[in-house]
C-alpha cells in the first residue's frame, strides 16, 4: 500500500497535509494490470479517479492514438466529474500499478473534510487544464 509521503509526490494530493491524505488512504483501492489491457473503456460507464503509481497507459480516441501518461499521472476524472461515459479508451503500456478513489469515496471525502475535497478537486482541475493546453498545442499547425 502507499503512505503519505509517497502520494504527496503526485500532483492530484499537491497541497494536503500527511494527516489528510492518511484519511484518503483507506477509501482509496489498489489496482494492477497486465500490458496491453483496457483499463476504461471508451463510451462505458466509469466512476473511479486512477493515479498511475508504477507504469504507463496510453489513451485511444477510437482508433487514433491521443497520448501516453507515466507515472504519477491521473485518468478517468473527466467520467467522474461530467457523470458522463467515457470519452476515450485508457490502455496498459506496460504492467500498470493504480490507485482509485471512487465517487462514492470522493463524496466520503466531500462530508468528512471539505477542505481537502476542495483541494482534490483544484488538483483535478489542473491536471486537466494542463492536459487541455498540451492539447490546444498539439492542435497547432493542422488544419481546422
């Protein structure tokens, strides 16, 4: 399992306290995956928040190759936080080490200590403003 220290590390707990996160570690699950498995699955339901701990995915719009996340990089938040199906397919590169906080854990967190809620969910919306700008940039230079 992980500990305090080691999840400050990522970007989604950036700006909580140890003891914060050690309330989040209980409602949090560990996941491991094989190379080469769909983790999500473009258009189906999805209600978990993933932080890749070890390994690499990579993300599909049907058949086209979007990008790659290493470690420490977060996944299906957009699903969680829209309530809507998933907008691409998340894939295994290699063996794939993940924690999840469901939605169910997420609105836990939401009545136990709002203001750590507030800081996951600030976390969440940078990560995606960040991939949002990596984006906008790839976009740059090809036609509309």
């Amino acid at each position: 399992m992980v500990n305090p220290q080691t999840l400050q590390r990522y970007s989604l707990f950036g700006g909580l306290l140890e003891e914060q996160i050690e309330q989040i570690i209980p409602l949090m699950e560990q996941e491991t995956y094989g190379p080469d498995v769909d983790i999500i699955v473009e258009g189906t339901p999805n209600d978990k928040i993933r932080f890749i701990t070890e390994g690499r995915v990579s993300i599909w719009k049907g058949d086209t190759f979007i990008w790659e996340l290493p470690e420490g990089s977060v996944f299906g938040e957009m699903e969680v936080l829209d309530v809507m199906p998933s907008a691409a397919t998340v894939r295994s590169v290699t063996n794939v080490t993940a924690m999840s906080i469901s939605n169910k854990s997420l609105r836990k967190i939401y009545k136990n200590d709002i203001k750590t809620f507030s800081l996951l969910v600030m976390n969440l919306a940078r990560d995606m403003s960040r991939r949002l700008r990596v984006a906008d940039e790839k976009m740059k230079g090809k036609p509309a």
